[in-house]
C-alpha cells in the first residue's frame, strides 16, 4: 500500500533562523515559541523541526536520538543485519557519527537542497547495500519522531507546541517517502498505533540483540573516563523501559535509581527554562566529530557512511518487496499529487 499523498513542503527559512543573530541582547525565552505558532505546521515543518531540534532542545534532541537508534536494535531482523556487518562489533563510533552526522545536515540544511539533499542521497546509497523490509524502514523511521517527543514531554524545559508535534511527523514523513519507504501512517495517532504494535510483535531477546545491545552500551561507556563506567551503564539503563532491557537481557536497576536520573533530568529542563533563549540553532560542527575531526562545511557529506561515494558502488536490484531503495536511486521530491519530480 502506498503512503497518503504528501503536501508541499515550504524550503527551509533562512530569514527565520537568523532573525536573532545580529541582536546585542538575546531574544525573550518565548521568542522562538511565538514564531512557531505564527509558521504553518505542515509546509512549514522544516523550518518549526530546525528551531526544535536544533535552537530550542538541542541537547535533548541529542540524546533522545541516540536512545531512538538504540531502539530499533531491539528488533532481531535490525540487530541480525548490524550483527552481520560488523559494523558495531568493530566500528560503533564510526556508525554513530555516520547516523548522527546525516540526520543532523537533514535537519540544519532541508531534505530537498544542498547538504541535506546531499545526506539523502548519501543514506539511500548506504541502505541500498542490504536487504530491509519496508517495515523495518518504517519502524525506524518512527522512533526518530516518537522518541524525541516522549523525551521532551517527560523532561524539556518547556511543553512542545502542538505545531512542534505535526511539524516533527510531517517531516520524517516526507524524508520516509524520499526513501521510497511505502505505507507511512497519514496521521502522528496512527503512526504511534502502527509503532506500538509492532514493538509488541517484533521485540524479541535474541543473540544479536543482546551482542549489538552490548556494544552499544560499550560504546556509550567509552564516551567517559573509565572509572566512570559502572555509573554510565547504571544511567543507561536507568532511562530503557522494561521491553528495551529484557531485549537486552539487561537487569532492572534499582527504582531509586531511576528516579534519581529522572529527577536530574528533569531538574536539567527547569534550569535550562531559566536561561536566556538561544539566538541561533547549534551548528553541526560546532564541537569535535570523534570519527571525522576535520568535519566542517566543507566535508563532503557523500564521504558519509559505509558506503562512502569514491568506494566501488554496489549493483543495483530489484528490491522484491523487501528493501526499498536501490544504490542508483536518485532523491525524489513529492508534489502536492504525490508524484515524484
């Protein structure tokens, strides 16, 4: 079944994001809510999900997509496939930086212009190296909506607009259809429905979810000093639900540890709600990449991944049903028809 037809989608307002720049004092904490509302959340999702995700909660967007990628690992058919490259047994810093790097040029640039195209192209051409279901594009594609607004809602500074929400679906919703992913729920309640049960279906303790489950964690772990690694596991887990750990085969902690790191997180939000409000979105190379330390605007985004763009491209197939992008696909852009242009 194809997805419902897609609106247009407005290009990213650069007027918008630097409205605030050149201000000797910063803007008032609900400037940039009023400009959300003011915007349109469906033609304007992308410019509403950059001042989300990238000037109003940054750090919470940050951390909750490293919890939304380490969802999916849940799922057998994602973990068996991760297993079966490598990549995380050898390379977890390299496949998290290749994942962070291109949602976040998604994000700051547009899905239909320059790097953020550009990132599209890049993503398409990794996948296209493997065999994936359609549903398993889709499932993924869910968690990058539904856990940074479960995050948010449980410890932002501040309540998401309702604009916020639509703007955040609206948007992967249109990058799922230039990934020819089919069978995208048309409304955010009906998507969360189809996400639900498919957790319930799908999850699953297996050998690979525990082993890509692990090194996860393993990496996480080597982000701080090494006497701070029991704590770092202890905090993870801490902030999994109940199906995340037992696919994990991780222990429950104890409660007082979870609502320890609960509290804290919250408290986080209430401070950051008493600072002033940013003037601009953070900047994808603002700190050091661990993986690509000369990453800057001038990185080739196409260098991105497994399957950089100098490497020996894979052939092209005929994907059966099962995966949904090829290696010589081209990004598409939705009409208002919902045809591609």
């Amino acid at each position: 079944m194809k997805s419902a037809l897609l609106p247009t989608l407005n290009p990213l307002d650069h007027s918008v994001l630097e409205e605030c720049s050149g201000r000797v004092l910063p803007p008032s904490k609900r400037h940039w809510l009023r400009r959300i509302e003011e915007l349109d959340p469906v033609h304007d999702a992308q410019t509403i999900h950059h001042i989300t995700a990238l000037v109003e909660f940054p750090f919470d967007y940050q951390r909750s997509l490293e919890f939304a990628l380490y969802r999916t690992y849940c799922v057998p058919s994602v973990s068996d496939l991760l297993d079966e490259t490598g990549e995380f047994e050898h390379r977890p810093q390299k496949r998290y930086d290749d994942t962070a790097l291109l949602m976040t040029e998604l994000i700051q640039h547009g899905i239909d212009r320059g790097r953020g195209r550009e990132a599209l192209r890049t993503i398409n051409r990794n996948h296209a190296r493997y065999e994936i279901s359609n549903e398993d594009f889709l499932y993924v594609l869910s968690t990058f909506i539904f856990e940074p607004l479960d995050w948010l809602d449980a410890y932002g500074y501040r309540r998401l607009h309702p604009h916020e929400r639509i703007a955040a679906f609206e948007f992967y919703r249109q990058v799922g259809s230039r990934m020819g992913i089919d069978s995208i729920p048309g409304t955010l309640a009906e998507f969360r429905t189809w996400r639900d049960l498919y957790e319930e279906e799908h999850f699953a303790r297996t050998e690979t979810t525990v082993a890509v489950g692990g090194y996860t964690l393993g990496l996480m772990k080597a982000w701080f000093p090494a006497p701070a690694g029991p704590f770092v596991e202890l905090g993870v887990n801490a902030l999994l639900d109940d199906k995340m750990r037992e696919a994990f085969g991780f222990d429950e902690p104890h409660r007082a540890f979870k609502v320890a790191m609960s509290t804290a997180l919250r408290l986080r939000g209430r401070i950051v709600g008493l600072l002033p409000a940013r003037r601009r979105g953070v900047d994808i190379d603002s700190e050091p990449n661990r993986t690509y330390p000369d990453f800057g605007p001038d990185f080739p985004v196409r260098d991105l991944g497994a399957c950089p763009f100098h490497a020996p491209a894979p052939e092209s197939r005929s994907d059966g049903g099962k995966g949904r992008v090829t290696a010589d696909r081209e990004v598409t852009t939705a009409t208002p028809s919902g045809d591609a242009a």
